[in-house]
C-alpha cells in the first residue's frame, strides 16, 4: 500500500491542475444536486421485535384512521389575558384554529379540545392533538406552512398558539459552532507550522470534504429517510478528521522538504508514509461508524453511514486533492516565516521540543504516570455506573423554541406525564369477551400509583381490539416513567391470563424507553466487537500481542471516563452552568453507541501515529526506552495540534442550543482530551516503558501467519534508498540502473 501511495502522490503532484478541476467538479456536481432536490430527514424510530412496535404496528391493521405511524402535532394555546378558553370569545377563535388545522394538507384527525376534554383545570390552557396521514419524512412544506398559519392567526387574535409534535420542523441552527472551531484550528496550525500557507492547506481540504460529503448526504436524504442529526454529526466529524488527516501529511511532506528531497519526490514519500497511517486510521473509525448498522436501528444506521461516507471523502481528499495543492505550494510550505526563536532550534535539532521533555520525564517516572492516568480516569468514570438512557424529547428542544414552550405549556396546564401519555392496546381478538378485557385493563390502569388520567376504551370496527390512553404522573424522560411501563407490562400478564388476550403498551413513550433499553443492551456487545476489531488491527499493524492489548485498555479507560463526565454534567448538573445545560435529564441514548464508534477510530489514529514512529525506532537498534522517546520528537508535536483541533471543533457545538448535539459535541471533545493527552500521551509511554522489548514480542508461529501490511512504509524506505544508493554509485557515464520493480 505505501508503494501505491508513494506513486499516487507523485502523480496527484505532477497532475495537480487535472485532480483540482475533478475535485471542483465534484463539488459543483454536489451542488447542484442540493440545488435539484428537497431532501427532509426524520426522527422516527422503527423496532422490528419489541411490543412497542408490535402493537404500533397492529392499530394500522385495525385503526387505520388512527395513522399509528403518521406524523403528530401538539398545537398548544394558551390565553394572553388570563381569561379562560371557554369564554364565548376565546372559544370561539380557538373553534376557528381547529377548522383550518382540519382543512390542512395530509391532517388525518385533529382532537377537538372541547370535545376531547383537552381543556386544563384552570381553563387557561386548551391543546389539539393533530394527526397526519403520512409519517414524518414526508411531511409537505405546505403541510408545515399550515400549522404555522395557524399560529400566527392565533396570535393576531391575542392568544399564545405553540407548536409540539415531531410534525415540527426544527428551526435552522447558527453556523457560530463550525465557525468558531475552524478560527481555532487555524490558529492552532498556524502555530504547528509557523506558516499561513502550510496553515491553510488542512483548511482548504476539510472545507472541499465537508462540502461534498454534506451535499452529498443532502441528495440521499432525498431518497431514504435521514435521521435529522446526520449531518451534524457528519459535519463534525468530517471537519475535525480532514484538518487532522492533512496536518499529518502535510507535517511529513515539510520533513521530507527539510531532509533535501525536491517537492515530487516530497510529496510522494509523505503519502507513502504518512499517508498509509491516514488509510488505516480512517479505515477504522469508518468501520466502526458502518458498525451501527449492525444494531438494528435505521436511525442510528443512517448517522452512522453518513458520518463514515464525510470520513471516507475526507481520506480521499487527504490522498489526492492535498498532495496537488501541494504541487501548487511547492518549498513555500516549509517557509517557517511566522515560527519564534524556540521553534527554529527545536526544527534544527539544538533544543529538545516539549514533546521530547515530556516523552523523557515519562520514561524517568512510569509507575508514577501509570498510577495517575489510570486512578485518575478511574475516578472520573465511577458516575458512569448511574448512567441512564432516553431519546430527545421537545423537552430538550432549544429554550424559546417553538417545541420547547408548547411542552412546557402543556406540562403547567396538565402536567409533566401530558406530554408522553401512553397507549394501551387490548387485542382481544382470541377472546371471548373483548369488552371485559378492555375494561379490566382500565381497572388495572387506573390502580397504579403514577397514572393520573385512565381515558375510556375505543375499539375498533370490529370490536375485538381496544386502544386506551393512560397519562402518567411523570415526565416521559423521568425514571418513574419507565419503572410505570415496565410495571404495567408486569401486570398485564393477569389481565391477559383471565381473558386470553394480550395487553401492549406502546406510544412514542413507551417506543422511546424501548429503544434505549435495546441500545443499552446492545452497548455492551458493540464495545466487544469495536475492541475485538482494534486488537485485530493494531496486531497487523505492530506485529505485538501487547501492544494492541494496552491500546484497548486505554480506549476502554477513556470511554468510561467520558461517560463518567456526561453524567456529571447532563444527568447530575455538575457544572451544568458552565457548560449551558439548561435542566438536567437521562443521557441521549444514542450517545454511547456513537461516542464508543467514533472515540475507537480516534483513539486508533493516534495510538498509530505515535507508536510507529517507536516501532520504527525499535525496528532501527534502537533501546526500548530511547524508541519511545524518538516516537514523541517525530510525533508528540503533531499529535497535540490534531488533538487541540479535534477539540475545539467537538467543543464549539456545545454553543449549539439542541441537548443532543450539545452532549454529543462535549462527549466527544472529552474523550479525544482524555485519549489524547492522558492515554496516548501518557498512560502509553509509562505500559511501554515498564514492558521494555517486551512490549514488541511476537510468537514466531504467528509472526508467520500475520500478513506484513507495512503502515509505517518501512518496505518502501528500503526501496528508495536502494534506489537512491543504485542511483549514487553510478559512473557518470554509465547508463542509470532501473529503479526496483516496486516502484515502477
């Protein structure tokens, strides 16, 4: 592979005016895709197996009316004045809002409040429930422009009309997250490289990938259903890893320049090397990203695919489109006019970098370093064991958000469970009395602690299957709501014994914890595959059975440890201020699936790109102890500016006002701080340190089966300096020898 790499780069090199048009016409063909289609995403949930599910999918057999899996909106209307709904004027207008909400594109029902007892005890506050005729994903514009209209007739006629449902489209969010993460890391790698055009190189890559990717992902939206958070997440990922894949090269592309190699041949020895560090670290995070798949959850599915398709562009990109800027460039990247004093003699070998000092001062203290870092994260993990799950509600919609007042309105009228009620199923279809069922069901309901509302019965045509609505006394996210479904579900095998009939409970509640019980569970198998995946790979690569296992000890350390903080943070309120959390509430359950998938592929880059350039050392003569500080001069610098900048991309979302993508940012930029700094940095040197050679021990009968798939290039160094020795010795009128047939 680095021999492939090396010529590729002297070929993007040579034809760099071919490889930018092909990149800029991919990037207009993109556009002009987004330009063409109407892509819509979704956060619906589908889980094939569960009672949830199985009763959704039983009310569009036998309620067809009822649309069980059409989109919903709350439309929630309170009065400005204080005065009550039902005065003659307020009911009026509200009587004429529910006329036009039934005369909207694609509204199958909508729920009289009048009719439907939706009025509150203080009278104040009076709610419709409409139904759609199809799901979310296909929700019309003029459809959503209706319910807008609604609201803004209600407030011309002075009452406060609010907006919940996943039928509501979630407003267009600030561009400031992206914005202030791309000025952070260009500052960090104007100070990596001393110099604005070797700073802009990793820019310009990360801005042509993302570009791409998201158009791209744009146009598929248009064609499956898109989980709405795809993009950010694609966003930030793509971002964050094209400015590190180019920082890598571009990094190795001015050491070959600085060992006296003309810009070509430069360009081709940093893709042969660097550059199949970039495919292997980007191989992985991709096939773990593709890995959610397995899960069985098209949500996560499409977040996780689209996230691997920006990773797999940015990879791309970083092997072809950034070694013909570089051709562009030529020596002027290496030009270090903006680096200090240090910086210069540090570049020239008179003064040992911070990495170096911190490399020796490790080495010096290893049983010390190994005891903090894993004490350390230790610590920080132990709230992991309180960690509870749920999926994004309005309540964790944006403060003022239209979603957000409509819960928080509902909850003051009705109450917290009003907006997460729960619907009951009786399928009484094998029964010989489906009235009775239905009613000792209703009996049951009604005896539990935390029901407040038990709604009577409404069947089917049929009569044999009834559909019940009970309101919890809790909110939807909250724990007692889960131990209330888990409890019904107990219960219900009474009710069904004596009435040979089966009892489900389900309802975007109930579908929720569902979900988050089958992620939690799945959890623990996933972490399995992921670590498996990484002994596997790192074995390839460093050819040492310990070395792979102290790398998935640290991934493991970093992960609970991230998870330590977001429960601190999100779930307890530590800190919550600090970082804008506005109320405290059960990690996204989407979170830790995503954190371990993304956190594995990072972790993996660095652990490659600092501990090859130890076993290249080790492979060279050199001692255990001076290979690992030889891996901190060639890698330590670079590292820190990846990580730096992988940080304040993830960090500047936590500025976003979505709970969800606010967790997701600080749960990533922590675990790329904790595995960054403390594990690769750290925790590594002081394992390799106590193992000695020992750490690079491979038994000889699997030292012959493992492939030699040669990250570090060490094959292709052989190579050129064979060829460069051949080259050397020749007479001067003798005929050049052929380079070796590898490079050919």
């Amino acid at each position: 592979m680095a021999t492939f790499l090396y010529r590729l780069g002297r070929f993007a090199f040579r034809r760099r005016r071919l490889v930018l048009l092909a990149w800029v016409a991919v990037l207009v063909a993109a556009g002009i895709g987004v330009s063409s289609v109407s892509g819509t995403t979704t956060d619906d949930f589908t889980l094939p197996g569960t009672q949830s599910q199985q009763a959704i999918d039983l009310l569009e057999k036998e309620f067809p009316q009822a649309s069980a899996s059409g989109a919903t909106a709350r439309v929630v209307i309170e009065t400005a004045d204080g005065q009550k709904v039902t005065s003659a004027a307020h009911k009026r207008q509200v009587e004429s809002l529910i006329t036009d909400l039934r005369k909207a594109p694609q509204v199958a029902s909508v729920a009289d409040p009048f009719t439907a007892g939706l009025v509150s005890s203080s009278g104040s506050i009076a709610y419709a429930q409409v139904t759609y005729t199809v799901a979310q994903a296909d929700i019309t514009p003029a459809a959503s422009d209706a319910l807008h209209e609604v609201v803004n007739k209600g407030e011309e006629a002075g009452l406060n009309v609010s907006l919940g449902g996943n039928a509501v489209l979630e407003e267009e969010q600030s561009n400031a997250a992206e914005l202030i993460g791309l000025l952070i890391a260009a500052f960090v790698l104007v100070i990596t490289f001393g110099s604005l055009v070797a700073a802009g190189l990793p820019l310009l890559s990360a801005i042509v990938g993302v570009g791409v990717a998201l158009c791209a992902i744009t146009v598929a939206s248009s064609f499956v259903d898109m989980a709405s958070n795809a993009q950010t997440l694609a966003l930030m990922l793509g971002l964050a890893v094209a400015i590190d894949y180019a920082l890598f090269i571009v990094s190795r592309y001015r050491t070959e320049l600085q060992a006296g190699h003309q810009p070509e041949e430069a360009a081709g020895r940093a893709l042969g090397t660097a550059g199949s560090a970039v495919v292997f670290a980007g191989l992985t995070v991709i096939i773990a990203l593709a890995g959610l798949s397995v899960i069985g959850i098209a949500m996560l599915t499409t977040m996780g695919l689209a996230a691997a398709f920006a990773i797999t562009v940015a990879v791309l990109v970083a092997l072809t489109l950034l070694p013909a800027t570089l051709g562009f460039t030529g020596t002027r990247v290496a030009a270090g006019l903006l680096t200090t004093r240090r910086m210069r003699a540090a570049q020239h070998g008179r003064r040992d970098t911070m990495g170096v000092r911190w490399g020796r001062f490790v080495t010096r203290h290893p049983w010390k370093m190994l005891l903090a870092s894993v004490v350390g994260l230790g610590v920080l993990a132990v709230p992991a064991l309180s960690l509870r799950l749920t999926l994004p509600d309005d309540s964790m919609a944006a403060p003022g958000s239209t979603q957000r007042v409509a819960y928080d309105t509902l909850s003051k009228g009705f109450g917290p469970g009003f907006n997460g009620p729960l619907t009951v199923v009786v399928d009484a279809r094998g029964s010989d009395d489906a009235k009775a069922a239905a009613t000792d069901t209703s009996a049951m309901l009604d005896g539990l602690e935390d029901v407040t509302t038990v709604r009577p019965p409404v069947f089917n045509e049929a009569g044999d299957v009834a559909l019940i609505t009970a309101v919890p006394g809790s909110s939807p996210t909250s724990q007692a709501t889960v131990d209330l479904v888990a409890d019904i579900r107990e219960r219900s095998a009474a009710v069904e014994k004596g009435n040979d009939a089966q009892v489900m409970v389900t309802g975007t509640t109930a579908l929720n914890i569902d979900v988050s019980a089958k992620l939690g569970e799945a959890m623990v198998p996933y972490l399995a595959i992921v670590v498996g995946l990484a002994l596997v790979l790192l074995l390839l690569v460093f050819r040492s059975v310990l070395v792979p296992l102290k790398a998935a000890a640290g991934f493991l350390l970093s992960v609970a440890a991230t998870l330590g903080v977001l429960v601190a943070v999100f779930q307890w309120g530590w800190l919550k201020d600090v970082f804008g959390v506005n109320e405290t509430a059960p990690i996204v359950s989407l979170l830790p699936i995503l954190l371990i998938g993304v956190v594995f592929g990072l972790a993996m880059d660095y652990e490659v790109f600092l501990v090859s350039g130890m076993r290249e050392a080790y492979v060279r003569g050199a001692a255990p102890t001076e290979a690992i500080v030889t891996g901190f001069r060639h890698g330590a610098r670079v590292i820190t500016a990846a990580a730096v900048i992988m940080i304040s991309v993830f960090a500047g979302f936590l500025l976003d006002d979505v709970a969800l993508v606010k967790s997701i940012g600080m749960g990533l930029a922590t675990a790329v701080l904790f595995d960054a700094f403390v594990v690769r940095m750290t925790l590594v040197p002081a394992v390799m340190t106590l193992l000695g050679a020992r750490a690079w021990a491979l038994p000889r009968w699997l030292d012959r089966l493992l492939p030699n798939v040669d990250v570090e290039g060490e094959k292709l160094r052989h190579a050129l300096a064979e060829r460069d020795r051949l080259g050397h010795v020749t007479a001067p009128n003798e005929q050049e020898p052929a380079a070796p047939a590898c490079l050919r």
